[in-house]
C-alpha cells in the first residue's frame, strides 16, 4: 500500500507537548479538521516530562515542526523557550499554543477563546454578571481574566487554597478594575447572586467521579448556568447536580474543540467559518461520545 496521501516530504509537522499525553483528543480534532480542509499536514503527540519543555521546544525548532499545542504540566514553564507572546496569554500567564516564527515560537493562548466560544454557543454573556469560579490553577486564570474582559460586574474566586485565590485576585486587579473577591468554600452561600459558575478544578474527573467542589446543592437554586471545564465523565456530579436545580449545564467539550480549531487558525491562517466548525463540533462530539 501506498500512503503519499497521509504523509510525504512536504508534510508539515503538528503536536502537543504534556505529560501524560496519550489520552489527549487533540490529535483527532487537529488531524479531523486538516483532513476536512485538505491541509497536508500531520499532528502528533510528543510526552515531554515536567522540567522539559524548553528543552523539547528548542529541539522542535530544529526539528522544523510548525507548531505546538502544549498542556499540563507545561503551559507556564515553557514561556521562558518562546521568542514572542500574544498580549492575551502574557496577561493570562500561560501559553496552550505555538506558532513558529522566523527565530523561534510565538505563545498564544487558545484555552480562552475556546471557554468564550463555549459560552457564547448557548447564547451565555458575561456582561454584568456576577461570576463563581471555582478553582484558582491555570483553568481559572482564564476564567477570571475573561469575565474581568467582558465586564462582569462582580467576580468571586473560590479556592481550597485561600492563598492563591488572593494571588489571582491580585493578578487580575493589575489589569482591570473589575470587583473581586477570594473567598473559601464555606463562604459559598453567602454569595448574594451567583449568576455564573465557572468549575475549574480537576474534582469530579473519572478517577473522583462521586465527588463535587459543591457539597451544598441549594447553592444552585440561585444560580443560571454552570459551565464544567471537565468533560470525562461527560457529565459531572457538579453538572447533574446543577441541572437538577435547572440550571443551563455546559460541559468543558466545546471548550476543548474551539480551543482546537483557534489553534488551527493561528498555525495556518485561515478561518474556520460558522458552519464548518458547527460540523466538526458535531461530528467529534458524536465520535468521542461513542469511544
Ligand atoms: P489547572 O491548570 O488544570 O487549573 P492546577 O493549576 O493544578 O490545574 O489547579 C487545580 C485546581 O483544582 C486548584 O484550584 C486546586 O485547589 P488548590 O489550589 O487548593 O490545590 C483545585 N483542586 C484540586 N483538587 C481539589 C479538591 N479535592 N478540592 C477542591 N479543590 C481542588
């Protein structure tokens, strides 16, 4: 068998640096949509241990790879190998995707884009709201630099860790004059009017699936939409719960896929436009779903 149509000697190369990466489902969502557009290229997963990624990054650039997606435990460290920064992931602190330059890689945050699209596809604005995020890791640093761009009236950042929840407070206060607060989880309910919750933490993924940030579920009956950045299990215990006090529920998959296809764009140029991407939402979810 001949396979000149998959990968030839002017092919560029794609990937995603993380450890771990063989779970990750960027290599479907960024070789799906190449396939779609005919874009002769391939993406890859590179597993890249903690303290490497400048070292990987170097390597790629010599290597002659096109771009990198880039995930946990790297999205900070790998700032320092970068020759350029968009001002949107400077501001974040983190970088998701690379783009190559003439001298090295241009870090771009993507994660964001994808949580707005998210939001945006069921008809969600943050404009005047007041927002919950739970969480104060990389995830939530998105959250709270998006809601404080898009003017939310009042932000609460809610973390096990006090300490950081302050940290992120004061980071996002050096850029926008938005009301925030830190508070623990026991100050949940004293929230006069949690519009929008944001979940960012990693409780309630497969491996502690029974369990929930939220333990009080009456703390939903104030509350309109949830948006859950974890999507395996596809619905959280966070989510159901939330659903069963008729809240909008919203699952981090979307933010996955947008977060993708901006990538896409960065690296080639182009535009996805509305109906295609609303394909490939489709036929990815339909695709991971029956996995
Ligand atoms: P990411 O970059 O994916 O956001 P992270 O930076 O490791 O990941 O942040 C993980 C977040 O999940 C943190 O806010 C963490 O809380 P702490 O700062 O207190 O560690 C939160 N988290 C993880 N496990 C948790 C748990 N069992 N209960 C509550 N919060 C938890």
């Amino acid at each position: 068998m001949i396979c000149a149509d998959i990968v030839k000697g002017t092919t560029k190369v794609f990937g995603i640096i993380g450890d771990p990466v063989a779970h990750s489902f960027s290599p479907v969502i960024q070789n799906t949509i190449a396939r779609e557009l005919g874009c002769p290229m391939v993406y890859v997963p590179f597993p890249v241990k903690r303290g490497e990624a400048s070292e990987a990054i170097k390597g790629g650039f010599k290597l002659g790879i096109e771009g990198f997606n880039v995930t946990v435990p790297h999205k900070t460290d790998v700032m320092d190998a970068l020759t350029d920064m968009d001002s949107l992931a400077k501001k974040i602190g983190a970088v998701n995707t690379l783009k190559r330059m003439e001298n090295g890689y241009k870090g771009y945050n993507t994660d964001i884009l994808g949580l707005e699209k998210s939001l945006i596809l069921k008809g969600v604005s943050l404009f005047g709201k007041t927002v919950v995020v739970l969480g104060a890791g990389g995830a939530a640093r998105c959250a709270v630099l998006l809601a404080a761009d898009r003017q939310a009236s009042e932000i609460y950042i809610v973390n096990r860790t006090l300490d950081k929840a302050r940290e992120l407070m004061t980071h996002v206060n050096k850029f926008y004059n938005t009301s925030v607060k830190a508070i623990s989880y026991q100050e949940l309910l004293n929230i006069p009017n949690p519009e929008i919750v944001i979940q960012t933490t990693s409780l309630g993924m497969e491996n502690t699936k029974s369990s929930t940030p939220v333990e009080e579920v009456s703390f939903f009956k104030k509350v309109e939409v949830v948006l859950e950045i974890i999507y395996t299990p596809w619905k959280t215990k966070l989510l159901l719960d939330a659903e069963r006090a008729g809240c909008i529920s919203i699952n981090g998959f979307d933010m996955l896929l947008y977060q993708g296809m901006a990538s896409y764009e960065i690296w080639n140029d182009v535009k996805i436009d509305k109906e295609l991407s609303a394909k490939l939402s489709k036929s990815l979810t339909e695709y991971y779903k029956n996995l």
